[in-house]
C-alpha cells in the first residue's frame, strides 16, 4: 500500500500545477477593473479536470484499505473521469472496469481503453450504478463511486487541491481574492472543495454553479423541485445529472446559473477562437455564465476577478460540439448566443438572446 501511495502521489509531482490564463476582456470590461481567468485543467495528463478527482478517489481508496494489490477498480462513467481512473489504475497496475450506456461514443471508449480500462456497455443508462456495484463485488473489488465520493475523497483545507492552487496563483494579480469563483456540477466535487476552501481561509469569495439543460442540480438547488430527476440526462458532457448526486453540497453554492446547450456550445467555439486553445462544452457552460457575472459587475461599477475552469480540450468533441451537421440534427442553434458573444467582444455587452 505504501508503494502505491508514493505512486499516486509521484504522478502528482511529475504533472505539477496547472496554468491560470488571463482571459482576454474587451477593452470597456477591463478598464473597468475586472478581469476573468481561467484555470487550464486539460493539460493534466490524462487531459481533463477529472484527473484531479481520479488521483483523489484511488487515494481515498488506498488509504481506507479498500485497495489492495490485484483489486479491480470500478466506475459508473462514460467520459474523463474514467479516462482518468483507467490511468491510475493502469499506474498501480490494477485491472479497472467503466461501466457505461451502450451508447457511449466510439472516441470515448477508445480512450478508455487507451489507458489499459475495459469498457462494459449496458442498455439502460440508469443502470451504471448498479452494474458497476455488481461488477466490484463479484470481483472482490472496489467500485470507486466518484458520485458518492467525490466531495469527501479531496482535502478541501488544502494539500494542493485546485481551490488552494487558484489563491496561491491569483497571490501577485490585482484582485488577489475573486468576487467569484465559477464551476459546473458533475458529481458536485469541485464546487464542494472551492466552498469549503474559501469559507475555511475566511473570503469573501462567492461560488456559482452553471447548469445545463435537463440536469436536476438546478430545480432542486432552488427549492422549486427538491426531489427533481429528469430522463435522459445532460448533452454538455461532464456536468449535469438526470439526479441529485450525493457529492453535490448545495449548502456551499452562492449562486445558480441555468445555461442552455446552445450557449454552451457556443460560448466553447467561441473561447477557442479568442484564446486559441480549443475547449469542450463544460468550459463553453462556464464561461457563459462568469461572462454573465462579468457583465453584471460592469453594469453595476464594481471592480474584482472571476475565475472559472477550463475543463477539457475541445478536441474529444469534434464530432459533436464542433459538427455543425450534429447541432443540427439536434435543433441546436448556436447563431443568436454567437451574436451575444461577438457583440460583447465589441462592447463589453452580454444580452441574453
């Protein structure tokens, strides 16, 4: 166990911290004394945010005893967190199992297997839960539950969590502490390690959550649906839940932000073309709603930062967010939120359409 540990922890050193960007704000915005950053979570080595949560859950794991040499690790996860999990698996040398609705892309699954996961593909999507159990106790081994765990597997007082590396790097900027900080919800892990981080070092920090459509964090955060669940589940891949997961803390949430697909995919493109850094649909829904929390300060002549994440990179979503015959087919039209976006670029402006 111990060898393992110091593996874990290896990786950790080698991939160091992640950048904090300063996001590129029209010139009204930023003689306003705001800025916006973000903090690139895709130059993690599996390329995701989720390698934070994956090197956290299989931590947890070890250092409970649930972990052992020859444990076969188990997830309920079609996207990055199980391409992180696979690689730490793969790291310890352990056989690792995602468990995942058959309808799963062929990219998706590719890059599981890429980092040595086996992929099992199930009919009914609400079934990844059970099966995933199933599979662990079958094998005698560990179903790593990142839904579950998410928010108590990380040291939210520090120990180079992703709240505690924001502050050190905002440390020389001119708004050292951000008015807010913005994150989506997936399992409800960051939001919880950013809320407790900033109440615990006493900021005045506030922390909203961006929502996609069809995901149940919203109306039940809001009071409107507390026992909120919705069929089918969210297209912004990695955020969004067709339930309350229970990693997800509401009580730590300042704000909620309902951000519709189209936005979110637009708002992906249209980071990539200001930054140069292709993004997925998790930062796109990001970044929408901290340019709406960016517009607002402006209007109201308050200076200060806003942080939010980018996620991962746009390139695993090129047959979707970046297939204009794929937004088609869904009814998806990114037109009139590319037009909000470009007329802020001019005027500093967010009008929702």
């Amino acid at each position: 166990m111990h060898d393992a540990v110091r593996k874990v922890e290896a990786d950790a050193n080698r991939s160091a911290d992640t950048h904090l960007h300063v996001f590129p704000l029209p010139a009204p915005v930023g003689d306003a004394g705001i800025d916006l950053y973000l903090k690139d979570e895709s130059v993690h080595p599996t390329g995701s945010l989720k390698h934070r949560l994956a090197r956290s859950l299989v931590l947890y794991g070890l250092c409970n005893g649930w972990i052992r040499e020859g444990t076969t690790l188990t997830e309920a996860s079609s996207g990055s967190t199980a391409v992180s999990e696979a690689y730490f698996a793969r790291l310890l040398g352990l056989p690792f199992v995602a468990v995942m609705p058959r309808s799963t892309s062929t990219e998706k699954i590719e890059l599981i297997e890429l980092q040595g996961g086996t992929c099992h593909l199930v009919d009914d999507p609400s079934a990844v839960y059970d099966e995933a159990r199933r599979i662990a106790e079958d094998t005698g081994g560990h179903y790593l539950d990142q839904f579950t765990y998410a928010e108590r597997a990380t040291d939210w007082r520090g120990n180079n969590n992703i709240a505690e590396s924001i502050f050190h790097q905002l440390s020389q900027e001119r708004h050292p502490v951000p008015e807010w900080v913005v994150v989506g919800a997936g399992t409800g892990g960051t939001s919880a390690t950013i809320g407790r981080y900033v109440r615990y070092q006493r900021h005045a920090t506030r922390v909203c959550v961006v929502d996609p459509e069809n995901s149940a964090f919203l109306p039940a955060w809001s009071g409107a649906e507390p026992d909120c669940t919705r069929e089918g589940g969210s297209r912004i891949e990695g955020i969004g839940r067709p339930r309350v997961e229970p990693s997800f803390v509401p009580t730590i949430v300042d704000a909620m932000v309902g951000v519709p697909d189209a936005a979110s995919i637009a708002a992906a493109r249209w980071c990539s073309a200001v930054t140069g850094r292709k993004v997925g649909g998790s930062t796109g829904t990001a970044l929408w709603g901290a340019l709406q929390l960016v517009a607002g300060m402006r209007d109201e002549g308050r200076a200060g930062s806003v942080v939010t994440l980018l996620c991962d990179g746009g390139e695993r979503y090129a047959n979707t967010y970046y297939d204009d015959a794929w937004l088609a087919a869904r009814g998806i039209d990114i037109a009139p939120y590319t037009a909000a976006l470009e007329e802020f670029s001019r005027s500093g402006d967010l009008v929702t359409p």
